[in-house]
C-alpha cells in the first residue's frame, strides 16, 4: 500500500528499503518518477483487511492480501516477499500475466484470513 500512495518526497526511500532490487523495481521508479502525489492520500485509500500465508521458506514466502475499497468490492493481492537486509521486501512481478493477474476480485475472504486491526 506504502508504494502506491507514497507522495513525491517518500517514494524514493519507500522504494528502497520495502521492495526487492531487481528489474521490476527499476520498472516501478521509473514509472513513479513520472506522477506527481504531494499530499497523502486519505480518500480512496483501500482498507487492507488481512492475509493468508499460502507458502513460505525463510527467503522467500507467498502471502495473499484482502483489501476492501471505497465501493465495498474486495480484492486479493498475490504477493511474493524476500527476505533481504534482516526484513522482509516486496517483489514486484517482472511481468504480469493475463491469465493469472497479480489482484483480482473476490466476493468474501477466506476462514482463514489473518485479520488485521486498524489503529
């Protein structure tokens, strides 16, 4: 969430100390570098529900992330975490596939969802 609503003066270390280094995250600067976001973003922000830990080793791990947004549709987000520099960093996918995107819409999160409080 921190990589898409960071504003101009925080995505650069966002981008360093939360995503894996690789082609992906190149990708990623470039394409932010060219949009403006100078004031947080409060309204239209999605509400990340919780997770499911669906595999995991200790350097890498799949975690699926459920989010609600402001018209109350409710999304997965399959994400892969590295372990790198003593935490854990986002690896953003070098392509995304057409046939198995990286979020897609869900009616209801899983029994098993790890439910996150908001504070």
């Amino acid at each position: 969430m921190r990589t898409s609503i960071a504003t101009d003066g925080q995505w650069p270390q966002i981008g360093a100390r939360m995503l894996a280094p690789g082609p992906a995250r190149d990708v990623w600067a470039v394409a932010r570098a060219q949009i403006s976001i100078t004031a947080p973003i409060v309204d239209g922000a999605p509400k990340i529900l919780g997770y499911v830990l669906s595999r995991y080793t200790l350097d890498a791990s799949e975690v699926d992330i459920y989010s609600l947004h402001p018209d109350n549709s409710l999304t997965l987000n399959h994400t892969t975490v590295l372990w790198q520099h003593d935490d854990w960093r986002l690896a953003l996918p070098d392509t995304v596939s057409a046939t198995a995107p990286p979020v897609a819409a869900v009616a209801v999160t899983p029994p098993d969802l790890v439910v996150l409080t908001q504070r």
